[in-house]
C-alpha cells in the first residue's frame, strides 16, 4: 500500500475519527478490506495511537487550569533528557511533554483543579527533581485555537443557496 | 408608487425583455422560501479564500493601494498568469497584449461575443452548459445555436453533434472542459477532432477553462494548446474556482492581440478596469498558493469519489465526472423529470438539487449535485436523498401526505 493513501486516510481520522471504513474507502476509490488492514496495521504501529474527540473544556467546565512548563535539564550521560522526561511524564498530573530546542529543554503542560495546586506540584514534585535545573511556569489564560481548530467560531456557510 | 407595466415596456429593450430568466433564480426563489434545507445547489467553493490570499489583500489596502489599475489590469498579474499558463498548460502569451484582466471570466465571456459577433452570426453552445453563454449571444445580437451532448458520451462534445449544426453562419465554438454542471472533461485527442472541425470551417473557439485546475484525473490540456488552435482560441480564466474567490470577482481572457484589443475597449468603456485589490490578492495567489490550491482539490476528489458511489449505490446512474465540483447523477429512473424531482426533494426531503434542464433541454433527465460542500454535509443530504429515492421507487407517497 502507497504511503500516500496512509497519509490520507490518516488525514481523513485526524479531522474526523468517527468517519465509517467504508466512506473511507469510497472517498479514496478503494476496498473496504484494504483500508480495514490499513488502519489495524497502523494501529498495531502505534502510529493512530488513540481516537479521542476534542473537547473545548472551558465551555465545559471552568474549573481546570492548565499550565505551561518551561524546564531546564541538566542531561544525563548516555541517557540525555530521556529519563528526565520520563520521571517528569509519568506524574498523572502531565497532559504532555516535549524535548526542546531553544532557551529551556523540556516543555511541560500540567493539568490541576487550582492555580495553587498547579504551583505546588511544580514546587514540590517537579523543581525538585534531581537534574532539573529551574523552571518557569505560565498558566493558560485562553485558548484560541487548539490543534489547527478555532474553538469559538462556528463556521457559518455565508453562500447562497443556490447559484450557477 | 405604482407602475404601468405596459407603459414602461414601451421604454424597454424588446431583446432584453424576451430573455428568459435563469432556470436556477427560478429554483433559488423557491429554495429561498424554504427552511432548514441542506443545499448541494451551489456553484462555488465551499472554502473561503486562502489567508495568505486575505491578508495580500489587507496589506494592498494598507499600502494604499485604492487606485484604477490600466485597463488590461496589472502588468504583474499578466505576467504571473502568462508563466502559470505556459508552465502548467504549454500555452504561451504576451503578457503586454494578450492577456486581459476582467471581472471575473463571466465578464470576458460578454467581451468575447460582443468583440467578435455580428447580427445573424451563429455561436455553438455545447448543453448542457453554464447559464451565461446563450444569453450573452443574444445581448450582443448573434443566434445561440444549441448543440446537445449526451451522457453515453459522458457529456463530450462530439464533431457529428457539431456538424449537424454548423451552417455558413457559424462564428463560434464554445467549449468548457471541465464542465459546469455535468463534471465532464475533453482529453487531447478528443479536442482535436474539435480543432480539426474549427479549422475546416474557420471558426474561434472560446475555451472557458475556469475549472482547469479542478481536473482529478490525469492533467487538464487546454484547447489553445492543440497545433494551430492558440490564434482561433480565446482562452478565459480566472481565481474564483481554483483559489475559492468567487466574490473577488477575478478572471482573465488570452487570445490573439487583435482579438484582445477588441474586447479590451469594450472592457475600457464599460467596466474600466477590474478592482485593484482583487489583482493584487490574486498576484499572491499565482505565487504562493498552490499547496492550498492542492489541498482543496485532494479535497474535492475524496467528495466526488463518495458523492459518485452513493448515487450508483441508490440506483441512479451517475458517469463519473473528471472535473470541477459537480455530479450529474440521472434521475430519469424515478419516473420524475427533473424539475419534479427537485421540487419534490426539497419538499418532502429539505435538499435542495438544481434540475438539469437549467443548464439547457439536454438536462432533462439529471440533476446538478455540487460537492463544494463538507462531508458531513453531503453526507446528511445524501443519506436524504437515498430515502427519497426509495420512497419513489415504492410509489409510497410523501410522509407529509
């Protein structure tokens, strides 16, 4: 199978899990069991990891803070950052973490019920941490757009009904 | 105030007068009073320009740009479109003098009949077509000459229907590949028969190539490529289909200087020039949008692909269409013709189609379904329309009564 039919039935998941492997397949002009095999193998490769839907929470349920976690690592010999972020991804507190270049080495989102408890995980569990050199924290104020989607906005068809 | 019809006739254009209105305004003020419909009945794009596009714009306003450009419209745009032409389709153009900026390529459609017919001059109008070419014959004083293509022929212009209708009359071919409403496209070697066909019995063709870039199967050929046909042909343009601009109302004309020339003083004189900011948006277009210009169309090709399958999964035949954004899906199946198809959809169904016979009487029999739309969308309606055409099937009656 052509990596251009993975990619875009991995476009056609990435902007709507929910779409059935039979649209799939008619939208791309293959087999219904070709784009099942597909899809398991790409499942089995852990490349489609999960199907989540994506949830605008502050509609929701204001309560949730998230913060940004700017961290700075002293490496590790023969390990780099590795273990340093797997110490740091494995509190249940971490939405996510990324290795990166520029001014500090990993970044950081942290989930909490409250500012306060927010600044103490990092306080307590992350500044502590053997290697971790500082940190500075920056809380989400709003979220605008959140993975290439804008979140208030409702698209609105402006067209007319009809037209030649 | 109240009007004396039959006086004020009096002060009108007998020949405007007795055009017939769209077949489409017709539907549309139906569709119009109706709510909650799911409309697949729009010719344009479901996306909105570009912003990269947008912002060009934003910055041409800033920059003040406000002002009248020359009436041919920007040397920079010209040139931008003389080197997409030749790189993309292997025709090449003076971008000093045969290359004409209008308002949008329905514009240059009445600039080609105007510049080039005389009273009594007869133009073939392959149906079934876009709205505009017959009415626009008859403004400027020729005689349309409908020439009919079928579905057997997967809606291809053939040299026998030509033929049939050519007299010594005959000034021009029109021709639009892809085409608006049957998604029908011409490849090379069937074009040639048509530029043979011109050749023998001196013609210009107007090749409205609007949809070129929405062409999802091998590559568009545009007609003024064929051996000889780049001096018979006027080839028309423009931004609306390939970059979602309808409304910037762009378009373009290319055609021998003389030709050009012509149309350009009428273009002067009636329209000056086109807007200013709109040239400038599209300059960013030719030069930097054609990832999201590939983008959209992967797009569409994924719809078409659905939209096909279902109608010949729910039993109405439906050729496959090569290009733009429409399926013509036959409903003759139903029993209905395609007036009482649509009206009854949108009725009993809330989905609105337009009846084929809008694009001219060889329509008779299909719909026009537009997939400029999402899939969920299409999606809804389609699922909509699979119970409608069931419901016909088993002659049970509307649930409405």
């Amino acid at each position: 199978m052509s990596t251009d039919i993975k990619k875009k039935v991995l476009d056609i998941l990435q902007d709507d899990c929910r779409v059935s492997v039979d649209q799939i397949a008619l939208m791309l002009g293959q087999n219904p069991d070709t784009i099942q095999t597909l899809i398991d193998e790409l499942e089995q490769e852990r490349i489609i990891v999960k199907y989540p839907a994506m949830i605008n929470w502050d509609r929701f349920d204001d309560d949730l803070v998230t913060a940004m976690i700017d961290v700075k690592v002293l490496p590790q010999r023969n390990v780099g950052f590795d273990q340093v972020a797997e110490r740091i991804y494995n509190f249940p507190e971490v939405r996510s973490v990324a290795l990166m270049s520029g001014g500090y080495d990993l970044s950081v989102i942290i989930e909490g019920k409250s500012m306060k408890e927010v600044a103490l995980f990092v306080a307590q569990k992350l500044a502590v941490l053997e290697h971790v050199q500082s940190t500075a924290t920056h809380f989400v104020l709003k979220r605008y757009k959140h993975d290439g989607v804008i979140l208030d906005k409702q698209e609105e068809d402006h067209r007319l009904v009809v037209s030649p | 105030m109240s009007t004396d019809t039959n006086s004020m006739s009096r002060h009108l254009n007998p020949v405007i007068c007795s055009l017939p209105p769209s077949g489409i305004r017709r539907f549309f003020d139906l569709v119009a009073t109706t709510k909650g419909v799911i409309s697949l009945g729009v010719g344009e794009p479901d996306f909105v320009t570009p912003w990269h596009i947008r912002e060009a714009c934003f910055d041409a306003l800033e920059r003040g740009f406000t002002m009248y450009t020359s009436n041919l419209g920007l040397l920079e745009l010209r040139q931008e479109i003389a080197k997409f032409l030749d790189n993309a389709y292997d025709v090449t153009y003076n971008p000093q003098d045969e290359i004409l900026i209008t308002v949008g390529a329905s514009e240059a459609v009445d600039l080609v009949m105007r510049a080039t017919l005389q009273p009594g001059d007869e133009v073939l109008i392959p149906e079934p077509c876009y709205v505009s070419y017959a009415p626009t014959v008859i403004m400027a004083g020729g005689v349309a000459v409908p020439v009919p293509t079928y579905v057997e022929d997967e809606f291809r212009l053939t040299v026998q229907a030509l033929e049939r209708a050519v007299t010594p009359r005959t000034k021009l071919v029109v021709l639009c590949y892809p085409n608006n409403p049957t998604g029908a496209i011409m490849n090379r070697e069937q074009m040639a028969a048509i530029a043979t066909f011109a050749q023998q019995h001196d013609l210009l063709v107007l090749s409205d190539e609007i949809y070129a870039d929405l062409t999802y199967e091998g590559t568009h050929e545009s007609f003024a490529s064929l051996p000889g046909m780049l001096e018979r042909t006027i080839l028309l343009g423009g931004f609306s289909k390939s970059y979602a601009m309808t409304g910037w109302r762009i378009g373009y004309a290319c055609g021998h200087k003389e030709i050009v020339a012509q149309m350009t003083k009428i273009h002067q004189y009636t329209m000056l020039c086109a807007p200013i900011m709109g040239q400038m948006a599209a300059v960013e277009a030719l030069r930097n949008g054609q990832s999201e210009k590939e983008r959209m169309v992967e797009e569409y090709d994924q719809r078409r692909r659905y939209v096909v399958a279902r109608f010949n999964r729910m039993g109405l035949y439906c050729f496959e269409p090569r290009g733009a954004f429409y399926a013509f899906p036959q409903i003759t199946s139903t029993g209905l013709s395609s007036e009482e198809f649509c009206a009854r959809l949108l009725a009993e169904e809330k989905v609105a189609v337009v009846p084929g016979n809008a694009f001219g009487q060889s329509g008779e029999g299909f719909i026009r379904v537009s997939y400029a739309y999402s899939m969920t969308n299409l999606t809804a309606a389609l699922d909509k329309i699979e119970i409608f055409v069931q419901r016909c099937a088993t002659g049970s009656p509307s649930p409405k009564g």
